[in-house]
C-alpha cells in the first residue's frame, strides 16, 4: 500500500497533466473531439480480443477472491459487450457539442456586447467499481464536453480497465488530442480515492458511479464538489381520478420493468377513495412483487402484509412493494416530502388540476404526470447517454449528460468601455 | 458560549422551519413574494429610528472593542444607508422572478410533454460579517427567488441585524407568507457558524459574504455545498495592436476607479510589443498608483520598482499594481492560468483575431475585450442586485443574481406512457 503521501502526489502529478490536457480539449474544435472518439471506438473493437483476455484475469481473480455472483456478473465482458462499449463510445461522438453553445446575449445600453457560453467544467475525476464500462462511457461523455478526466475503476477490473483505456489513449493521440485528457489511476491502492477527494483547486468536480456505501464515502469526504445520485426512493401516487387500467400498467411497468434500476417505484401511494387499491396490489403480487403496507393498509382486502417504519425509506431494487393509502395529494406530497429521496415521483390522474398541483409541489429531480418512473433515463428525455442522475440540488439535477458536464463564462465584447 | 450540540440543535430546528417556509414560499404566487419585499421596503423605512438605535448600541460596543475604523466605518448606518438599504429591498420586487421559467421543452417520440423548470434552491445559508445591509440584500435575494433563508451576520453588527430582520419578518407576514423564511440565528456564538456548514441536508447552499479569512474557513469545513468567491485576481492585458489612448483609459478605470472591488485589476501586462509600455504605467504613477514589476519589467523606462514573486498572487485591492512585460497573446495567457483567479481578465487590443483567441483560451468566469474589469457586477450585467460573484466552476459563475438562485426541475406530462 502506497503511503497517503504517495497517493498525494501521484494525484497531484495526474491532475496538472489533466490540466494542461483540459486546456488543449477545451479549444480544440468539435470535429476533433468528435473524431477522438470515434477513433478510440475502432480501436476498442480493434483491441476486443486484449480487453477480454485482460478481462479473463480479473474474473479468475475474482473467482478466486470469492466475489458474488452478481459482482462476477458486473465484472464480465464477452465480445458482444465491449462491442456495445465501443458503440457506446462512437454514438457519444454523434452528440450535439454543448461547448460553445451561447446561453443568452444582450446589449448593454453602453454598448458591451454581453454573451454567456458554455464551456467545459475543466478537470472531472469519476470514481467507480467493479463495471470496466464505465471506464469507456464516463471517459467518452468528459471528452465530448470538453474535459479531462481521470478515472479511479475498482480493483477487481484493474486488468479490464488498463485495456479499456489504453484503447481509448489509442484513439485520443489517433485525433491529434492529448493521452492526458483520459487518465486512469494506476495503483488500485484505496488511498488514492481518498487523494482525489482531497485533490481541491486539480480535480473540479467527482463524480462517483456505484452502490450506496461508495457513494455515501464520496460525499462525506469529498473537499471537491461532487455530482452523485443517492437513493432512488421513488412513488407512484394514484388518485382518485386516475383511470384503473391506466394506473395498473404505470404501476406494473414502475415497479417490475426492472425492478434493480434506481428509477424503479419503491413505495404505491393510493388516493383513499381510489376505486379499487385492491386490484393495483394483486396485480403487483401476480406479477412476483411481495407487498408491504402499515396497518392501515391491510383494510385492501387484507392482501397486504404489514410494513415495517423503516420500510417507507427503503430501496428495495428488488420485486418488493411498499404500499400505502392517503387521504388525497396533499397527504401523498407530504408523504413524499417526508420519505421521499427526490429522485423521481409520478402520479396517475385524470383530473388536470390535481395533476398540476402535484407537479407543482412535488420538490423531486423528476417529475411525471401518468408516465411511469422507469422514463428517469437520459436517452428516454433525449439527452443520449448519461453519466449519472443527480439527486443533489446543484448545478445538474435528474439526468446528467453532456450539458451538465459544461459550465458557462460571461463573454464581453466593447469598444473601450469604462465605468468611470 | 454555547456547546456544539446545542448549536447543531439549534440550526437544525431553524432548519427544519426553514424547509417548511421553503414549501409555501416556492409555490407562493410571484406577486406574493414581490408584495413580501415591498411591505419589507415600507417596514424598514418606518423603523429606520429603532434601526439606527440599535445601530449605535453596536457602534459603541465595536468602538470600547477597539475595533478598525474601516469595521466601524462598514458597520454604521446612518438615514441615508438604511433609506438606500429600504429601496435596494424594493428593487429586487422590481425583478424579473425565474421561478418557472422554462428552460427547455420537449415531446418525446412517445408523447411526452418533457420540460424542464426553474424551481427554488431551498433553504439558503448567508454567512456574513460586520456590513448589516447583507442581512436585508440577502434576503431580499433569496426570497424574491423563493428560497427561505438563514442568516448568520457578525457578532458586531448583532443589535442592527436584529432590528433590519424584524422589518423583513413585517413584510412577509403582511404578505401572508411565513416569518420563518427569514431567520437570523439569534446567538453570536461562533459554533452557530460551524453547525450551518455541518447542516447537509438541512441548508441546500451556503454563501458566505465577506473577507478572505471568513471565506477560506467555510470553503475548508463545509458539508454543505458553497457558492463563493475568493480571490479576484484580476489581469488587463494590452496587446501589441491595441490603441494607446484606449488602453490608457481601461487601465486606469480598471485598477484606479474604485480600489477595493473584487473587480479592480490587480496585474497589467502588457505586450512586449505594444507602442508605449512606459506611458501606461506614468499614467496609473500620476493616478497616485504604486507600480511594482519584476527585473524585467524594469525595461520601462526604470519607472517601475522591482516585484516580488509573491505580487503575481496578490489580491491588493488598494493602489497598488504589478506590471509584466510579456511575449504576446499565448505568454499573457499563461501568465493568466498560472497566477489568476479566475475572476475577472480583459484584453485591450485592436486586432480581432487575437482578441478573440484570448476570449475562447482565457478560462475565468468573466472575459472581456476592450472593457474594464470594473464592469464585473451584477447590475452593469443587467441582472439586477448580485449575491456575489462566484469564482467557482459550478452551478454559478461571475455574477450569482437570481438565476443562480434556483435550480431546475424535470416536468413530464404523459398520457399513460410505460417503458414496457
């Protein structure tokens, strides 16, 4: 294990060469960050056979590390996989640049032409675990938008993700673009996390992309700003209105669609005078959902079994239910307020006032009127592929894709104005 | 002085009166909240007496304190400051409201009405330090955009914040919205301080207004995310091809018209090229300015005392001004990116092309051409009244008005659609 200060310097060598290389990108025109990418996909194809040899040997590390299955299962790669990776990475190329983009303009009555223009946020490290796709689709969404990036992959994938990158050096040095504008860490020492954390004034934003307790670590230690999704908590509300058949797909579709997806529902809040809670909860159990409700809920035909108080701030990500009735929008808004995790929150209604009132009052990320939660995706709101969704309240919330990796400069253009 | 729990008790029951004040506020009409800031304007100007009487229990006190003359000078208020701190309140009703704004709209291929929505930020944490009028610009701020709000002024100006927050507190409760969106924490305690940078989750933003120290300290302990400016290092650069006369007149604006603005230029550089080095900086010597260059420098004419290595990273905000000679464009540039701040930089010059090389490669929050730096300010952008200027890379860059005071959220409107 490195010492901390070590780690330190490792990353403040790292991320002055990602400074320079953020300096090249972000005036280095379209085309040719465009055109990296599109390199860098050939050469991942190119390379498929190295990245799944590579890739053989974190999972046989893996096996014998004794990793769950479910992690073995993050950490596989079969040709049909990096050929979606390096697809992934060439469609990024076909994005719309944000960098450049003009956000407003004005005239100034002394003249100064004032504009606004995107540019790119500069250095972004992303910190990840055990999927090496990630090394490809984080790298490829900073390089669009202008940036550099260093990434810090889990240890399982070192192997996977060294191949990975080097594919996508490959394809930046092909373009005329600086290797150091995709930087992986590496040492799989778990200081050098924490030297990232700390790399205030190098590294400008952290984005961490895994489960709950990386995430937690990320936020609680992070000196640099950080754009991280938490909790994906959300609720389908059904009101009285709501169309029964209408409610009964969103509900279904919310919930089993992919129940492991952070979009899913987690909690059914039905509107006590609903027509009929009952048939919403056995269509969820028919389809494999086990459903929780309080006390309260078991007067729906007693086909619930009680939940636990800790249940109303649970993720399941899973084929389980939490369900409760409420007494109208205004209980369901002050049970999401309560419970909620500001992710994504939808309501099935026919009546349009009430509707409004929800989508008004509802404070989450995302916000839907009769559509199911499972639309909380970047490509499903037409942004193509995401980093990430944020559930903080800053910069980007909900999808983040490359908009969100830009910020803005203020552009004045005079003819020798003073304020004298 | 109370114990840390006590503070972090204290804060987190402001806290959560603040979230619920954030609710009815952010979905007040406009007109509300506008009506909110007028009453407050009326109610300060009807208490100006009890004002300036509590002003002056603060003045004495800082005065048997010892403190400077300029604290003191920063802390008193007289008819006239709280008469223009009456009508700064009444300006900010005048503005334009973003909340609801929509920023984008969509229907997807499925038929979703997608749009995005400018909403409130939430609970707001102000920091600040002897200037008693930040407790009514902030706020005035804050809520015109629909935040609550949770001020934390100076110990010295205790007396005079308590008299302007109850006019503040007046005129949302003659508007019908809740006292609490407006809190001041009621002790002088420094934990009080700590516990709002510590209160995740129950402050969505901190802004600390004041020195450097200040600053440094909620940027280094803050949980919370931070919207700040530091240093303004700001830098006029004169090229080769710019008109002597013009650059005459920038220069002067820039560094000499008002000193102590985080706006003012600290370093001039000019183009080794440019026609008369020596005849700028005479110019800012008969201006009653200090000029200091390194060895170099002493090229112009020997009018320039040697710099110090440090005078490159200094913020003087007082007469003074450091001079470089430097290679053309690329060399001011670098000098830029080693020793700026990314506040404020300007180019004086007549050739286009060679402006607009340094306003794309220039990587501050605000870059002019052929203006002085003292236009950075929210109102000479046409923004209004500012909270500050942020020179972070985040959420909000150059002048934060109230557009950096809202956040955004994702509206859907379907008919029913699920992801199947």
């Amino acid at each position: 294990m490195l010492a901390p200060e070590a780690s330190t310097t490792l990353i403040a060598r790292m991320g002055a060469r990602a400074r320079g290389a953020a300096g090249v990108l972000a005036s280095a025109p379209d085309a040719r960050r465009a055109e990296a990418l599109r390199c860098a996909a050939r050469a991942l194809s190119k390379s498929s056979e190295t990245i799944l040899a590579a890739n053989s040997i974190d999972v046989a590390r893996g096996q014998d590390a004794g990793l769950s299955a479910a992690m073995l299962d993050r950490l596989r790669l079969d040709a049909a996989r990096v050929k979606a990776i390096a697809a992934g990475v060439a469609a990024v190329a076909d994005l719309v640049d944000p960098v450049g983009q003009v956000i407003d303009a004005a005239t100034r009555p002394n003249g100064l032409e004032l504009t606004r223009v995107r540019v790119p946020i500069g250095v972004i490290g992303i910190i990840y675990e055990s999927r090496p796709n990630v090394t490809a689709d984080a790298a490829a969404l900073c390089v669009r938008a202008g940036n550099a990036v260093i990434l810090r992959g889990g240890t399982e994938a070192i192997e996977s993700n060294r191949a990975i990158h080097a594919a996508l050096v490959d394809g930046l040095m092909q373009a005329g673009l600086p290797a150091d504008a995709v930087q992986l860490v590496p040492t799989t020492d778990r200081a050098a996390v924490g030297a990232m954390l700390a790399a205030d004034g190098l590294i400008d934003l952290i984005i961490p992309r895994g489960g709950k307790s990386l995430v937690a670590r990320v936020q609680a230690e992070a000196r640099v700003p950080v754009l991280a999704h938490l909790d994906g908590i959300n609720h389908v509300f059904v009101h009285a209105s709501a169309d029964p058949e209408m409610a009964r797909r969103i509900v279904l579709d919310a919930k089993m669609r992919r129940t492991g997806i952070c979009g899913a529902m987690e909690t059914l809040l039905i509107d006590r005078d609903f027509v009929d809670p009952a048939m919403l909860v056995e269509a969820l159990q028919q389809a494999g959902c086990e459903v929780r409700g309080d006390p309260i809920e078991a007067s729906i035909g007693e086909i619930v079994k009680p939940a636990d108080p800790a249940d109303w701030d649970t993720e399941y990500l899973d084929a389980i239910c939490s369900v409760a009735l409420v007494d109208g929008v205004d209980a369901a808004l002050a049970h999401i307020a309560r419970h909620g995790s500001g992710h994504t929150d939808a309501i099935v209604a026919a009546d349009e006032r009430v509707a409004e009132h929800f989508l008004a009052r509802c404070d989450s990320a995302i916000v839907l009127w009769n559509a199911s939660t499972q639309f909380a995706d970047g490509a499903e709101f037409g942004l193509g592929a995401e980093i990430g969704i944020a559930t903080g309240r800053l910069h980007a919330r909900g999808p983040v894709a490359l908009e969100g990796l830009t910020t803005y400069k203020w552009v004045g253009r005079g003819s020798g104005q003073v304020r004298g």
